[in-house]
C-alpha cells in the first residue's frame, strides 16, 4: 500500500450498523458492492463453504507428503506469522507450479458444494467443463447468509440501472446467489492488466480481479497481487468515481484494487464515495489492525467522502439490508382497482386508468375457467405450447411434469384448473377448500415455477386482471411485479385467461434461455419456436402474421426485461407493429419487475408508436388467498397455523414464496409426527419461511 504512515492520533468517526442500513437503503440504485472472503465464507463452524486462511493452507499442507517437504513448508509459514496466506502460496509457486495453486481453489471451492438432485450425474472433477456444469448446479451450492442475501438485493435490481459487484474473491457464490434469487449474472474474471470496460451482457456484472476459480489463474502473492495494471485501473476507476463504493469482508489487500482506489482518494479530482464496514465493534481495533489504510483514505474521511462504519457482520447486515429494500419496493400508486366500486368487468372505465396499470380488488375477482373440452380448446394438450424455461426462482425447482418441452395439463375441470385450489371450474373463491390430497405427497414448493398441475397454485387478483385485460381487447398486456411473486406461474396460465382465444396456438418463451447477445441469433430462435407453435418453421415475421391470421397466437415472454438494448430496439418495433396489425387475432403478454415505461427506457426506445402497455400487477396475498394456501395444509398444522396467522403475515409480508417455504416445513413436519408445539415453533423460526 502506496501510504505508510499511520492513521495519527485523530480521532476517526464510525457510524453503526444502522446508519449504514439507512443510506444503502436510500439509493439502492446507486451502489457497487466490493464484497471479499467474509461474504461467502461460512457464517458458522461446521457448515459447507469456501474455508477461511487456516482451512485454505491446510489444502496446501496437503500437497505436502513427504516429511522433508511439509517440514519446510512449516519453516516457511513460520518465517511469515502475520502473513500466512500468502507465504503458503508463495512456497506452493516456487516448489510446484501455478496449475498446482489453481487446483487448490478449485478444492476449496467445492467444499461449498452440498447435495442436489444433479449430484450424482455431475462430476467433481478440477476440468474446466466440469466446473461449468457444477456452476449452473445452482441447487448444488450452500450459500452463507451474506452471500444469499446479496443475491436478493441484486436480483431486484432496476432493469435500467447495471448492478455490479467487484471482488477479490475466486468462488462463484455471487454469481450463483444472484441467478437463485431469479436475476441474472455475468462474469468478468482478470489475473493480468485488462479493461472490462468492452464487457457486455444482462444482469450483475460480477469482476473477480483476482482472478476466477477455473476460468483465469488466480492471484495470492504480493508479486502478482502488486503488479501494474492500468487498464483496469482506469476501469476500476471509472466504476467507483459513478457509484457509491460499499465495502463489506473486504481488508484492504495491497493489490490494484486498493491502490487505485487510494490514488483517487488522494488526488482529489473525482467525486468518489465510499461506505467502508469493517467488522470489530472496538473503535480502537479498527485503528490499530487498519492503521496504514486509514491513514491513505484520511484525505477523503476529512472531506465526507470516505464514511467508516464499524460493527458490520456481513452474514448479519446483509440479510437485513434485503428484507429492507424488499420493503421498500411499495407498488405503484394510482393503480386502476377493476372491480373496486364503480368499476365493472365490462364497463369501459375500468380500463382507462392514467396509468394504463390493471389491478383487480378482492371484491372483483372471478374465476377463470378452463375450457370443458380440453383436448380441443387447449393448445398445451395439442403439443403446441412451446415452453423454454430457465434457471431463475420461478423456474429453477419446478417439479419435472414436462415431456419433451410440451407441459401437459390435467384432465377434466376439477381443482387443476384453478391451480390446486380445490375449486371446480365456476365455483366462488369464496367456498370452502378441499385438500383432497394424497398423503404423503407435499403439496409445496420451496422453490420454482407452480407447474399447472401443481395444488399450491392459488389463484389471485391478477388472474382476474389479466382474463379482464385480454377479454378487454388488450393487444399487450404487462405482468408486473419483484422477483419470485409468481409472473412465471401466472404467465404459465395465461390461454386459461383467454377464453375467447379458444384453439389458440400458444407460444411460452423464456427469455433468459435466449441468445439475448446477438440478434441475428435471436430472431432465429424467436421465429423458430413461434413456428413450433404451429408445428412449421418459420424464418420471418411474414410467416408469423400469416399464422397467426389463420390461427390466433396466444404469444408469451417472460423475464421480457432480460433484453438487451441492441436486440429491443429491433425486436419490440418490429414485433408490436405486427401484433397492431393483425388487431387482435395475435395477443402478447410479457413479464417484468419493473413498470414498462422503465423497461423500455433501459432499451433505449422512445418510440411513441409503442403505444400503451397495460399492466396488471401481480401483489402479495391478500388474506383471503393466503387463507386458501393455508388450507391446504394437513389439520393440526392448519389448525397452527390459523392461530399463528399474526406471525406468518409479519414473517412473510404476505408474499407467496415465504408462505409456500413455511407450508412445506409444516406439512413436512406434521407428516413426521412432530407435536403441535413445535409446529408452533415452526412457524414463529425465520428459517422456516426460506
């Protein structure tokens, strides 16, 4: 580190944990994280994880087995007390080779591995290939509660905003969290000088400027760790002077990172801002084991553009950080209650709010019933549902009911067709619930898209939103709401809602599993699969509105916001122009977190063409709903969880994923034989609901 006085006898001010909470959570929009080993480390002893320095050397000691040669890796860690790390992989270096020191990070991390239904059919083996596969193993990974809540915060990232993460870390937790928690995320990864500046992709860019667990060697030694490097300097640089730096688990390495950053600071010239957290609550700790870096970001302490926070246990403060901009994200005011008083199925003023936003109210709601003859009105019996689906939380744990890429539905009209509710086609929402449940089948999902067989599905204001936006003769329909509320599961229904569309070919995409990278190679895909509706290939948007003008397309995008700006704006034109023009007989409804005007606004597209996208928004339980979740349930755990209603609407803020995860605890529990007081206990325990 370029500074080597020490941090003086000036006193410096920490703020708490709770000031940090408050301005983190006042401009989430505006942040890039610098997470190090802390974040995705094990939170406790005992559980799986990327091991700490001990548990890393001890990889190394392993290399060792002969007794001369352990004995002088001993005298070399010796030599070095306080800085042991990097003395064992400078010993490593000089007395095997860099493969040797890339394979025992690729050991360490895969002691964060932990079990999943791919784990059998996946190897752990150190090949590049190998790691690949485990990477998108996303079940097959432990993440720490710092790392699974960082994931969270990202995933509910704007759409126009580019969340990044810059890390000395080599592991892929980040990554990993991030597309768990059902966003997106790409990766960076340098072991020399280079710009990232050229790198494009969708979602959280994650920079590893120490290099990747098996993409890039990886960097440990002050040699490596000190190199120039000016191109990602100036990389570096231009990221942090944009954004707040938040710094969590990170010391402070003498590495690039730390030596750009120190010149900014000193130099004056860019307006930088930094939240730097350290862990120990002891002021004059901090001080003492951080003397050298205070005393190089002193210039900027002294004019308000470093703050230092102390007392900041990542594995605490991160989960609390989620759960608070989770709250944060109130919906949209001014939105157009159909169904409210005034407004009626029908009535041509339930569909000019100023908003263009269709919400329907619990007194609105009616049923959405499935067509009497399956087989001749449903497109998903016909094998002409095309469903590509991805890897996010709405997708990532769905239960295996697909053959062939064709989801099936169920016959006849019972509880399926109002997704498990127990209700038959017709029937009020208001009747009572039938379980109806084979025993020892849980109901639940923790995780991923409600498959239409699926019994948990409830079926909310929004399914009315949506039959009445469609039944309205809206051409577009938005479905809009934060991750994991249930889009997926909505947009899996939506030819139910379509009565009118009966005979439709429907067409199901999931943009994440997209050439959303290249447009050439998209519109191939698009076209292709659009064909596959209607058993023909297509190649082009004639062949599309001639399909669709003999028979209607009922066409779905999901994750619609996982465009890329070059592939919008010569896909979304082009595609609106065509489904105006067949007015009608071609019927789009896409998903997004965000409201459209700031989808399309991250697109680059100003068009006023477009015209109007109406959206309905998908919000949490309303009691009623909740309460047919929770019907569901076997009767003691029912019969606890009625009591405990209190608690579950506080644990869950009545959003569905919580209330599913605590329903499968408890109908797992109940099965088990577990007493009515710890069912109990069940419910009022924060780990139930995840």
């Amino acid at each position: 580190m370029p500074a080597d006085s020490s941090a003086g006898s000036m006193a410096f001010e920490f703020g708490s944990d709770e000031d940090l909470l408050d301005r983190l959570s006042a401009r989430a929009q505006e942040l890039v994280y610098l997470v190090g080993s802390a974040v995705t480390a094990p939170s406790r002893a005992g559980e799986p994880g990327v091991p700490r320095v001990d548990g890393v050397i001890e990889l190394i000691r392993g290399e060792y087995q002969h007794p001369r040669e352990l004995q002088r890796f001993e005298a070399a860690l010796a030599k070095e007390p306080d800085n042991r790390y990097q003395a064992a992989f400078r010993h490593l270096l000089l007395t095997r080779d860099p493969d040797a020191a890339n394979a025992v990070i690729r050991r360490a991390v895969l002691l964060a591995r932990r079990p999943s239904s791919q784990s059998s059919t996946l190897s752990t083996a150190l090949d590049p290939e190998a790691c690949r596969a485990l990477e998108d193993d996303l079940e097959g990974w432990h993440l720490p509660p710092a790392a699974d809540a960082l994931g969270q915060v990202l995933a509910r990232a704007s759409a126009a905003t580019r969340p990044l993460v810059l890390t000395s870390n080599f592991d892929p937790l980040v990554s990993i969290s991030v597309r768990r928690a059902g966003g997106r995320a790409y990766t960076a990864a340098l072991h020399g000088d280079g710009s990232f500046s050229g790198v494009d992709g969708q979602g959280c860019l994650v920079v590893h400027f120490h290099g990747d667990w098996f993409r890039t060697d990886t960097l440990h030694t002050p040699a490596q760790l000190g190199q120039e490097r000016p191109k990602l300097a100036a990389s570096l640089a231009a990221l942090i002077s944009a954004r707040t730096l938040v710094v969590l688990g990170y010391s402070g390495w003498d590495d690039v990172f730390t030596r750009s950053l120190i010149a900014m600071v000193q130099g004056g010239l860019a307006p930088i801002k930094i939240a730097w957290a350290f862990y120990p609550e002891d002021e004059a700790a901090i001080v003492r084991g951080s003397s050298r870096l205070l005393a190089a970001l002193r210039p900027g302490i002294d004019r308000a553009r470093v703050a230092l926070y102390k007392g900041i246990d990542a594995h605490v403060f991160l989960p609390r950080l989620a759960e608070r901009m989770a709250e944060s994200r109130a919906p949209v005011s001014g939105a157009h209650h159909a169904g409210d008083s005034g407004a009626r199925p029908g009535d041509s003023g339930a569909r000019t709010s100023q908003s263009g936003l269709f919400f329907a109210g619990e007194s609105g709601l009616r049923p959405i019933v499935p067509p009497a003859d399956p087989d001749a009105a449903s497109s998903h019996t016909a094998g002409s549902i095309v469903a590509v689906l991805g890897t996010h939380a709405e997708a990532e744990c769905a239960p295996d009911n697909s053959a062939g890429g064709v989801l099936p539905v169920p016959q006849g009209t019972g509880s399926s067709g109002q997704g498990g509710t127990g209700m038959s086609a017709g029937t009020s929402p208001s009747v009572h619930v039938q379980t109806g449940m084979p025993p020892g089948i849980n109901p639940f999902q923790k995780a991923g898209m409600l498959g239409l067989s699926a019994p948990s599905y409830v079926a909310r204001a929004a399914d009315a939103a949506l039959a009445e936006a469609l039944e309205g003769g809206a051409h577009v329909v938005v479905v809009r709401g934060d991750f994991s509320i249930g889009k997926s599961s909505l947009l899996l229904r939506a030819d139910r809602a379509w009565p009118s569309g009966a005979g439709a070919a429907v067409c199901l995409l999931d943009l994440q599993m997209m050439r959303v990278d290249d447009v050439n190679l998209f519109l191939d895909e698009f076209f292709a699969e659009v064909g596959r509706a209607y058993g023909q290939g297509f190649k082009g948007w004639r062949e599309v509105q001639t399909a669709a003008a003999q028979r209607p397309l009922l066409l779905t995008l999901d994750e619609f916001g996982g465009l890329t700006p070059e592939v919008a704006q010569r896909f979304v034109p082009a595609l609106y122009r065509v489904v105006t023009q067949l007015t009608g007989a071609l019927r789009l409804v896409v998903t997004t977190r965000d409201p459209i005007a700031e989808v399309l606004a991250s697109f680059e597209l100003s068009n006023p063409n477009l015209g109007d996208w109406p959206e309905v928004e998908l919000r949490p339980f309303t009691e009623a709903e909740l309460g047919r979740l929770l019907a569901l349930l076997p009767p003691r755990a029912r019969a606890v969880a009625e009591a405990e209603r209190a608690t579950i609407r506080e644990r869950t803020k009545m959003l569905p994923k919580p209330a599913q995860c605590l329903c499968f605890n408890l109908w797992k529990d109940e099965s088990a034989g577990i007493g009515d007081a710890d069912l109990a206990a069940r419910v009022r325990k924060k780990e139930s609901y995840r």
